[in-house]
C-alpha cells in the first residue's frame, strides 16, 4: 500500500509577492495563484485511488487553511513557523515521517499532479528514497515527486534531515519561498553525477551517508507538458505535472481521459 502525501496552505498577497521575487531570477513567469485547491486535490484523489484502490491521501497544511473534501482524505495540520513557504513545506514533509507513522510505502507529490499509472513497481528495487531527474539546468533533481520505500523511512529521515540542515543555513533567504530546495539538491548530488555518462544518471544508484538513494525518469513520473499537448491522453507519462497556469488542465483531463479508463 501506498500512502500518498501532498502539501497546501493558502498564500497572502505578501507573500506571493516574495514568491515572484525569487522567481524573478530564473523564470519570467509570475506565480500562478489558484484560489481554492478543492476540485484540483479531488482529482488528484480519485485518479490516484483509480490506480491505487487502497491507498491513502494526505495533505499536510497550516492551521488556518479551510477545505472542503472527501472525509476520506485526511489533513493533517502542521503548524508553519515562518511563510517561507518552500521551507515549511519541506520541514512538514520530515515532521509527518516522524509523527505520523504509516504502514507502507510513502509518496511526496505536490499538488498540482495526477498520477495515471499503478507505481508500486517503484518500490521493487531496493532504494530507501528516489527523487525525479531531468536533463534540465539550473533544475535537474525535481522535489515534486519523492518516492519512499516503507523498509527505508528512517534513512529517507536522516538524509531529509540533512538537507533541511543544509536549507536552515541557506544564503539567501528569499529562495526559501520557492526553488531554494532545487538549489540544495543540485548542490548536494550534481558533483557526483559528473563522475558518470550525465545521460544515464536516471539509471543511477547512489550511497549517501549510508542513505540509499534512485532516481527516477522526469520525464515518465513528472513531466511537466506543454500547453499544446495538454488536451491530448498522455498515456507514457505515469505521473503528470500541471505545473503553473497549467493548473486549470487537471480538471478537464482527468475527466476526459482518467475518469472513463477501465483499470484492470
């Protein structure tokens, strides 16, 4: 079984603004800011239990977010001590591994994903913890999708740890709004992957401080689409991400070409 864990909290006007700061840096886009994830986290829900008939969804927010969903998804509120919200959420993703202790295998996902393939096939090999790869500078290892097996959480804890250690004494403070833990993860793994062909680092297996680490194609479990191909079935991709304005395609997809499949 597979728990999945996703993570929201509604943002002020402020802090939207620091958000577009930090993105000034890399990105012309502005922040695309959705009003109410409701019918967003609801698709996200019913596809993943169309795959996953016993799984569980999580999302983790603040203590002031409101929702109005299936009782059956659960919030779990952790409290955010700053709005840094790139920061927090990370910090909430380590805090729920530690408090809230689950049977099988664990799965990060932000919430602007939709899975539309079964994953368990994932947890086959024997890694503690994958994250997502791409040939993509400034942004290789993707945080959108982390993947934990269920015999690995105490080390998927520690090397989380110490990235979070590494993102406390982050230079800028703005980039713990958004991207700063890309940056950290860059800066932790790139050296390594130049010690091998950069082209089959999606194959790669690493020990990191007695953590045992895989990474996974982006391209097949979080690829981000274009526009253009938003309104065709994607059926390679077994985790798609509707990354920024692309947001308001979920809806309209999952009920298009997710909700009619026949799941075997």
């Amino acid at each position: 079984m597979i728990t999945f864990v996703t993570h929201y909290v509604s943002l002020k006007p402020d802090v939207v603004k620091t958000i577009n700061r930090a993105r000034a840096q890399y990105t012309g886009s502005m922040f695309f800011v959705i009003e109410s994830p409701n019918a967003i986290i609801t698709a996200m829900y019913k596809a993943i239990k169309k795959f996953h008939p016993n799984a569980k969804l999580i999302v983790l927010t603040d203590k002031d977010t409101e929702f109005d969903l299936d009782p059956a998804i659960k919030i779990v509120r952790i409290p955010m001590k700053t709005q840094e919200i790139d920061f927090e959420a990370f910090k909430a993703k380590i805090l729920f591994l530690k408090k809230y202790p689950v049977k099988g295998h664990v799965i990060f996902m932000e919430w602007d994903l939709l899975v539309q393939s079964n994953l368990e096939h994932i947890f086959e090999s024997d890694r503690d913890i994958f994250f997502t790869f791409r040939n993509l500078l400034p942004m290789p290892i993707n945080d959108g999708f982390i993947a934990i097996n269920k015999n690995g959480i105490s080390n998927a804890i520690k090397l989380l740890s110490i990235i979070l250690n590494r993102y406390k004494n982050f230079v800028s403070t703005k980039f713990r709004y958004w991207y700063g833990l890309q940056l950290i993860l860059k800066e932790i793994f790139l050296p390594l992957f130049f010690k091998i062909n950069p082209r089959k680092v999606h194959h790669m297996r690493l020990n990191f401080q007695g953590v045992k680490v895989g990474f996974l194609h982006g391209k097949t479990y979080n690829y981000n689409p274009i526009v253009q191909s938003i309104d065709e079935f994607l059926p390679q991709h077994k985790v798609i991400h509707f990354s920024k304005h692309k947001k308001v395609n979920i809806i309209p997809y999952w009920k298009k070409f997710l909700e009619p499949m026949k799941v075997n």
